[in-house]
C-alpha cells in the first residue's frame, strides 16, 4: 500500500467509525449492541489491513481479500 492510500484509507475508516456512532446515539442503542457493533467493526478493519498488507487472509476455506 502506497502511503497516499493509507491516508485516504485512514479518513475513510474514521469516516465510518464516526457515522456509526452518531447512528447509534441517534437511535439510543444500548451499550452491549454497541460494543458488539465497535467490535465487529474492528475485526473487519483488522482483516481488511492484513489483507492488504500480506495479500490476503484465508480463514479455512474462506479468502478475505
């Protein structure tokens, strides 16, 4: 990854992370949905970056890329 896509990649990742907590807030979700929400949220960050770093992450016969 080029260092202009990880920028670009960073705005749009604060982007979602901030509109999913204003829809949260707005629609007075409880705090254990939240949280499962904010985690799902970073496991898929999490995946999307080592997928872009190593190429790809296989879980079993699933390929994330």
């Amino acid at each position: 990854m080029s260092l202009l896509s990880l920028l670009v990649a960073l705005i749009v990742i604060c982007l979602v992370f901030w509109a999913v907590r204003a829809l949260l807030a707005a629609f007075s979700i409880g705090d254990p949905i939240a949280t499962v929400v904010y985690v799902l949220m970073v496991l898929i960050v999490v995946l999307w970056l080592l997928g872009g770093i190593s190429g790809g992450v296989h879980l079993g016969n699933l390929r994330l890329s």
